[in-house]
C-alpha cells in the first residue's frame, strides 16, 4: 500500500508536475546570467538579419541559412538554460518554438507547407496551415482566433486543394500551357476549363465535411459568401477585387462547387493576371485559396479605413449603405460618408449623408437583388453615433494589430452587432506616409545636434519636437512629430504608426523598442545623450539618421527629405525578395509587448522574439521568487543602517566589501551597485519616521483581523527582511508590519539586461486605505517610467532596458517610496489626498502634518 | 546619353533581381544571368562596362568568368561577390585583376560606389 507521500508524489508526476529543485542563490544567479548572454546573442542575430533583410543589401539563401543556423544555436543555448532555470516549468514554449521554426526553414527554403488539409477552418487554423490558405483567410482567420472580434464563421478550401483542381483536370497541359506565363498565354481558355472542370472526389468530400460543420453555425437556411484568398492577398499586396466574390450561396456542394470553380478560374482574368506581373508573380505562382464564410444579412454594410487616404489629419474614413456592402465596396452608391477622429471615443468629424436610392439585398434561393430604398430612409444615416464609434474602434484595433493602415469590410446583421468581413492593408501615399506636408523655409544647414547616438533605423524626417516626459502623454502625440524621450520603451508601439521619427537620451540597439521601430521601418535613434534637452517641445525640426548616428537641424531641410527608407520601398516589388522578407515575421515582431498582462504566455508566443522576451521576463520572475530559497542555512550579516530597517544581507559575490568574518556591516561595506542605490534612498532626509501613525479605530481592527492573514499568505521570508546582493544584483525582501515589499534588481553597464521588478503588498488598515496607498505608490512609477499592475491589494511594478546611471536614479526614489509609505495608508484618509501626497513626493516634501519635524535626521550611506 | 550597361551573374535570382532594380534606379542598364554559360554567350555580343559576378556558380565560376572577361574584353572592371569569404578566394581573385571583392551579404550602396569607381578608371 502507497502512504500518502507516495501517493502524493504519483500523481505529481502522472501531472507531468516538475518539483523545483533548490539550488544556492549563486547558482541560481550564474544560470540566470547564462539565460541573459544567450537571449542577447539572439537578439543581435535577429538585428543583423532584420538589417539585411530592409533592402539595403544584396544578400541570397546561403546568408539566411547561415545566419538563422546562428540564431538557432543561439536560442537552443536560450532555451536549454532557461528549462535549468524553471526546472522545465514551460513545456510548451518548445512546442511553440518547433513550430516558429518549421515555418523558418520552409520561408528560407521556399518549400511547400507540410500539412496537406484541402479544407481548413478558420477556427482551427495554426501555424501549421496558415500557409495554406492565402493572406485573406488569414488575416480574418487572425482577427478571430487573436484579437477574439466577431468574424463570421468560415471554412478555407486551401492552395492544396486549389493545386489539386488544377492538376486534376489537366488545365495546363489541355490549354497547351508549356512555357512561361506572359502575353501567349491562353488565359481565356483556361477559365473555361476550370469552370468546366470535374471536382476531384476527395476534394467534394472534404468540401461536404465542412459544409455539414458550417451549417451547424446557421439560425436557419444556411448562405454563403465564397471569397478569394490568393497567396499574398490581403497580405504586402492587397489584389483589391481583382478576383471573383460569389454572394449569398446556398451552402450545398452543388452550388459552392460551382461557387469556387468561378472564384478559382478567377486567378486567370486579365485583371489579375497584370496586377500578378507587375509584383513579380509568374501567373502559374500566385496560389489560390477560398474562403466560405456564413453570409451577414446585412442591415447595413460598407469600408471604413483606418486612415484617411486624402490626408486628413487623424482621421478615419467609413462608407456606408443599406443591406448588403456591394454597392460600397464597388463604388456604386451614393453611400453615407463619415470622417472620425482617431481618439477614444471616437468622435464624426464629418459627415455626408448619401441619397442611398437602391440597396442590394440577399435574393431568396441564392444570388442578390437589388431594391428601391423607402424614400424615408433614403437620407437617413446608415448608421447611429455609436455604430460609427463601434467601427472606429475595429478599425483602429485592426491596425494596431497588423501594424499598418488598414482597409476593412464590415457588415452590421439584424440584432445590429457588427461583423468584420475581411481586412487588407490600405496602401497610402508616399508622401502621406512619409512625412506630413508642412510648407515652411529652408533653413541654414547648421545642425543642432550632429552625429549624435546610435542608428537603430536609417531615414530622414521632418516635424514637430514631442518631448515626452509622462508616459501618459503618449497619447497626445500627433502624427508626423518626432518623439525624443528619455528611455526607449516598447509601449511606443501606440505611437509608431503615426510619428515620424523617435529619438531617446538612453536605449539600446537590441532593445524591444528598436525591434520594433525597424519593423515599423521608423527612422530611430537612441543613446542620443541629451536630446530631450537639447530640442525644444513643438520646434520643427528635420532628423537625419545614418547608419552609425543622427544629426539635427533646425526647420525643414527639404533637400535631406527625399532620401532615407527607399531601398526597402523600391525592393518590394521584388516577389523573390518580398518571399525571403516574409520569413521576418517569424522572427523579428514582438507581440508579447506587456509582461503584466494575462496573456503573456507560451501559447502567445508567435515569433522568435517574443520567444526571447518570454524566456527573459519568466527568468526575472524565477529569480524574484527564488533567489531566498534556503537562505536560511547561509551566513547572514546584519546591516547597521541610521534607521530601524531591520535587514540581514547575504554576498552572492563581491555585494560586499571588507565584511570578513563579521555579523554586522555598515552601508559603506554594501558594494552592490543597486543595493547602494536603494539605501540612499531609504535614508535620505526626511522620508523615513520613526513614530507610529495613530490608527483609528477601524484600521486597529482590521491589523487584529490581517495577523492571520499575514502568517498564511505565502510571502516568501515572512519572518525578517533579507537582501541577497552580488556586485549588479539585489533580491530585497522587506517585511515591515503587515506590508511586504520585494525588489529585485540587476543592474549592470548593459542597458539590455538591467530591470527592476517591485512588488508591494499588504498593510494593516482598511482596504480603502490600502488601495490608496497603492494608488499613491503606482502614481509614483508612472512618472518613472514604470509599468505597473494592481492586483488585490498588491501592486506589482516592472522597469527595464535602461543604463546603469538611470537605474541608480530609480532605485533612490524607490528606496524613497519604501520608507516614505510604510504608515501612509494610515494617513490617506481621502481619495484627494492620493493626489496631494504624491505631487508632494515628487517634489521632495515628504512631510506629513502631524509628522512636521519629526522626521529622522541625514545621514547618507 | 548613352546608359552604362551592368552585367550581374548569380545563381540566385534574388541577387540578380535586386541589383538589377537598385542600379537602374541609378541610371545603369543591367542585364541579369543565372549562370556563367549564358552570361558569357550574351558577352560575346555584347561588351559591358562592369560585370559583377558571384564567386562560385556550378559549371562556370566566377573566376572563369573574369579570366574570359579580361581575355575578350580588357577593359571591362569585373566585381567578384560570394557567400563564400575567404582570404584565398580574395587573392585569387586579384591576382586575376578583379576590380574589388565582396563578402554577402553586399550592401547596395558599397557596390554602387565601387562601380562608379570602377567607371572612372
């Protein structure tokens, strides 16, 4: 018979549970660092590839090869000892990994995708099939399956299963197709024979399957709309109504069969068969897939883009029209225009109401009609205030999303919820993307800056100096400024769509932000030094970004304009280069932009990238919660400080100085970098008090009620404060009263690996109070640049990525926050008082008013 | 004026493609091959100004290319370019009377230079 030890232990293990192994504070520290060197290897691998890859350099199979097998090293090394670090905690960042990088090696390749699905749901589609079922269904599939927007419900008839029509019927061979596509080629005929073709029994099987599914997602009589979705469709070309749309087909294989046969044998029209030619495409190359997603019976339709192509500032633009969007989409209509501010919530800026005198409608049996439209909705708006804002939203998701204009078809059904039919990037003017037409004088080429910082992404532009001193100001940015900000910061990916270059004092070339700016293509320079000093909010100013630094002149220097960003622009043209760019995808955007969110997972891994940022936020994480595992059988010495703090310290390595053999060291012997910083902060003048706050009543309470709780809530080191420290490190755990507080730091010379994370829990009054104390403390890092979470009565805070300088800074305004708000609660008695203390702190009055003079004296570390 | 006439050999059409595009937005008329073979059947035609060919192709190589170049053509520049970068290669190559060499991946704006270089000779 098992004991229940025993027991306990088969389950774990039937559980696939991996009990973490204690290991010292040193070796947890080394395998962090060894996580650290590997994940930046791997981040200056994807840089090189990313900048080879923008169209400035002639490169061929052989460098992809070569430089992803570097990578591939690389990130086997990141993974191997990340799995040391969380005792393999994350099995499924290696499945998600094998996947990121099967799809690789077939982009580097040009190989067909493996999996041979002739029909595919949208629901269902992964990795593993997104290569099957052109850029159209994916991108719906997408915003679906990702973004969770209401799309209806579809199936795909894949590019197999379009390869196997063609080869079943002989197309090529019976229109005695033998050389390359061009102007001989017998187009028309082979229309004919594919619409004339047999369907091959697997395929009318297989297209059965899923009609038989589908109609399971119907109210009643089930339709379809039977849509193209071509291989780059949608994708880096949009093929806007090139190909065939058949509406309102009922969903039996008679009648799709027919359906797709039409949309297939579009491939060969003229129209798409020159788009195809001037992109590159042979016509034989461009795969076809179908989508068959449940007809909308649309009360209103139409297409909002999520810019204004004429130009107009912030705006959006949305078409639309009563019943179904054909007259919209094809410009027939005389459709309701509205032009929407880009804020939240959007606002109509402008409107036209169209005389809308007909509307096209779902046909009974299939097919659509059209109808005369009451005279009295004739100049009604097709849609209500909120209906218009609810687009804009979409719209403005949607772009956020796919990172680029965006050109979308949407559909409104009877209970009036809005549904995305499909979504393709919107291909704005140059000059509009570029940069913002402002006439204003040449100037002296006498710069205010030259050569400065490092060049994350080469370019020229031109626009207003946005200074960027709050976070939360991010959102007044306007398009076409320049934003110089103190530190990079991956959260500008708000902005990067609109603004016309970034600059920062501080940051780094591997950095999320710098990611994400060359895929954006943003000309972007950071490690500047002083540019939030030297430029002025609201001047005009025209950035030039080379390959090593930036140089910046005063007003418009329009000479300079014309040039940075065209390699890139010209090369996408090039089918064979657009082919071996789309492997990037896999590997160079960061989706996993926030470590706080639910989200931030494995399963949310798409690229490599956010692979790497995964391993190195967990790896934090581990070493947070880890790092005073076993302490407890370490010698310890006491840290003499000029206030009551009460900590005990243990040396991982050089985190002390001149200690010995002794029980007791002064913070002059603390030689850790960040521990050092944290002190000066904890005992600058004033911000500590040594008497206890008078508690009313219901905070005397409730710290009688939360001893329990306090002993049972699983903090780690409940029992004193401990500081596991080395040279760059810290892992501070403080236990004042009934609050809790860790802070665990790295803080080195290289900006990439330095973060802080702080967590603050607990507190011995009422929850009201705590709340605000929490507020209060989340107000502060806002404006340090922190991101922050709260959670219950927890908050937890996290920096990273930036020099060892600002770092120092950070802390001491941390070690200021921690003693500054141990009896704070107690004093927040009001919501307005959360406000008032924190301007206060921030402005270094840390004086409380029955505290006046009492406070303890200097005495600096 | 007369254009400029380029002629890139690469057994990968990506190259061909991309300096063919990059260097006739700079005023070139260039001419793309596959292979050393067709490349050195439309010489025979046809002089270029500069031939900027990959190390190594099957059957015709690169340095086969410029010892035929400079035999039929001697005033043609030849610009050697390759996956392939080695300290031999790079002596052999000029020992051949290359013009320059480079190492993939080539940054367009460098073979720009050195061509315009190349046509100043």
């Amino acid at each position: 018979m098992k004991n229940a030890a025993e027991w306990f232990t088969t389950i774990v293990r039937h559980l696939g549970i991996r009990p973490r192994r204690r290991v010292s504070p040193e070796a947890l520290f080394l395998q962090f660092r060894d996580v650290l060197n590997s994940t930046n290897r791997s981040l200056e691998i994807i840089t090189d590839i990313g900048d080879t890859l923008n169209g400035d350099y002639l490169f061929d199979v052989q460098y992809l090869r070569r430089s992803y097998g570097d990578l591939s090293a690389s990130l086997e090394r990141s993974l191997a000892s990340f799995e040391k670090l969380t005792s393999g905690r994350y099995p499924r960042l290696r499945t998600v990994h094998r996947s990121i990088d099967e799809n690789i090696r077939r982009a580097i390749d040009g190989a067909s995708p493996q999996r041979r699905d002739l029909v595919v749901f949208a629901g269902d589609l992964d990795d593993s099939s997104a290569n099957t079922v052109g850029g159209k269904a994916r991108n719906i599939a997408e915003l679906g399956n990702r973004l969770g927007l209401p799309v209806p419900a579809a199936f795909i008839i894949t590019t197999q299963a379009g390869g196997a029509y063609l080869r079943h019927n002989r197309i090529q061979e019976r229109a005695g197709l033998t050389g390359e596509a061009g102007d001989g080629m017998p187009y028309e005929e082979m229309q004919e024979l594919i619409l004339q073709g047999d369907m091959p029994a697997e395929l009318g099987r297989a297209i059965e399957r899923g009609l038989r599914r589908l109609r399971k997602s119907c109210d009643s009589d089930c339709y379809l709309a039977i849509r193209s979705s071509a291989g780059e469709e949608d994708g880096d070309l949009s093929f806007a109504g090139q190909f065939e749309t058949v509406l309102n087909v009922p969903a039996d294989i008679s009648a799709v069969g027919k359906a797709y046969r039409k949309v297939l044998a579009s491939l060969f029209a003229p129209g798409p068969v020159a788009y195809q030619r001037r992109f590159g495409y042979g016509t034989a190359d461009m795969p076809m897939a179908v989508i068959c997603m449940i007809m909308v019976d649309a009360a209103a339709s139409g297409v909002v883009y999520s810019r204004d192509p004429q130009g107009a500032k912030d705006s959006i633009v949305i078409n639309a029209a009563w019943g179904l969007g054909t007259s919209v989409v094809e410009g027939g209509a005389d459709a309701d225009y509205f032009r929407v501010s880009r804020g939240d919530p959007a606002r109509i800026l402008e409107q036209h109401i169209g005389a809308k005198a007909s509307l096209a409608v779902r046909a009974s049996g299939g097919g659509t009609a059209t109808l005369p439209v009451p005279v009295h909705a004739r100049t009604r708006p097709s849609l209500s205030p909120e209906q218009v804002a609810g687009i804009a939203g979409l719209a403005m998701q949607i772009e956020q999303h796919f990172r680029r204009p965006q050109d979308i078809e949407w559909a409104i059904d009877g209970s009036g919820k809005v549904l995305v039919l499909q979504a393709r990037p919107l291909r704005m003017p140059e000059s509009l993307l570029q940069r913002p037409a402002r006439p204003a004088p040449e100037v002296p080429e006498v710069p205010i800056a030259r050569r400065q910082g490092l060049s994350v992404h080469q370019g020229t532009a031109t626009g207003r100096v946005f200074i960027l001193r709050n976070p939360a100001d991010l959102a007044r940015v306007s398009r076409g400024d320049i934003l110089v900000a103190r530190h990079d910061a991956s959260q500008f990916v708000r902005v990067m769509a609109d603004v016309a270059a970034i600059i920062t004092d501080t940051g780094a070339l591997t950095s999320h932000m710098a990611s994400l700016c060359r895929e954006f293509r943003l000309p972007t320079a950071v490690n500047t030094g002083d540019m939030t000093r030297t430029l002025v909010h609201g001047q005009q100013v025209t950035v030039q970004i080379d390959e090593q630094a930036v140089t910046v002149y005063p007003g418009v220097v329009d000479h300079l304009l014309d040039r940075g960003g065209a390699g890139s622009r010209l090369m996408e043209d090039l089918a064979e280069y657009r082919k071996k760019r789309y492997l990037l995808r896999y590997i160079a955007p960061l989706n996993l932009v926030d470590p706080l969110r639910d989200d931030f997972t494995p399963k949310a891994c798409r690229t490599l990238h956010d692979i790497l940022r995964f391993i190195h936020e967990k790896s934090v994480a581990e070493l947070v919660d880890r790092t005073g595992e076993g302490w407890q059988s370490r010698r310890a010495v006491k840290l003499d400080l000029p206030i009551p703090a009460g900590i005990v310290l243990i040396d991982i390595g050089d985190g002390l100085e001149n200690a010995g053999s002794r029980e007791q060291v002064t913070a002059e012997q603390v030689a850790s970098v960040p521990l050092r910083a944290v002190i000066r902060g904890m005992v600058h003048p004033g911000v500590w008090r040594s008497e206890a706050v008078p508690l009313r009543a219901n905070d005397f309470m409730t710290s009688m009620l939360r001893a329990s709780d306090i002993v049972t809530d699983g903090a780690p080191r409940a029992s004193a404060s401990v500081a596991v420290v080395s040279r760059d490190y810290v892992n501070l755990s403080l236990k004042f009263g009934y609050h809790f507080i860790i802070l665990d730091c790295f803080c080195s010379e290289v900006a990439r690996n330095n973060h802080i994370y702080f967590r603050f829990a607990g507190g011995a009054t009422d929850i009201t109070k705590r709340s605000r104390r929490l507020q209060f403390i989340a107000g502060v890092l806002q404006e340090q640049g922190f991101s922050s979470k709260l959670k219950g009565d927890m908050i937890i805070a996290r920096l990273a990525n930036i020099g060892r300088e600002e770092m120092e800074a950070r802390l001491d305004v941390l070690g200021r926050l921690i003693s500054f708000t141990r009896q704070l609660d107690a004093m927040l008695h009001d919501d307005g008082a959360v406000e008032r203390h924190k301007n206060n702190f921030l402005n270094g009055a840390y004086g409380l008013p029955f505290l006046r003079g009492k406070q303890m004296p200097r005495k600096d570390p | 004026m007369n254009k400029h006439k380029i002629m890139v050999i690469d057994d990968e059409k990506i190259v061909g493609d991309m300096a063919k595009l990059s260097l006739e937005t700079d005023g070139f008329a260039v001419e793309t091959f596959l292979n050393g073979e067709a490349a050195l059947a439309r010489l025979k035609e046809q002089p270029f100004a500069v031939v900027v060919t990959d190390y190594k192709m099957k059957g015709i190589d690169g340095m086969e290319v410029l010892r035929t170049v400079k035999k039929q053509h001697p005033g043609t520049k030849v610009i050697m370019i390759t996956a392939f970068a080695n300290l031999d290669a790079a002596i052999e190559a000029l020992r051949g009377d290359v013009h320059d060499f480079f190492p993939k991946p080539v940054k367009i704006n460098e073979l720009k230079a050195s061509i315009r270089r190349a046509l100043e000779k």
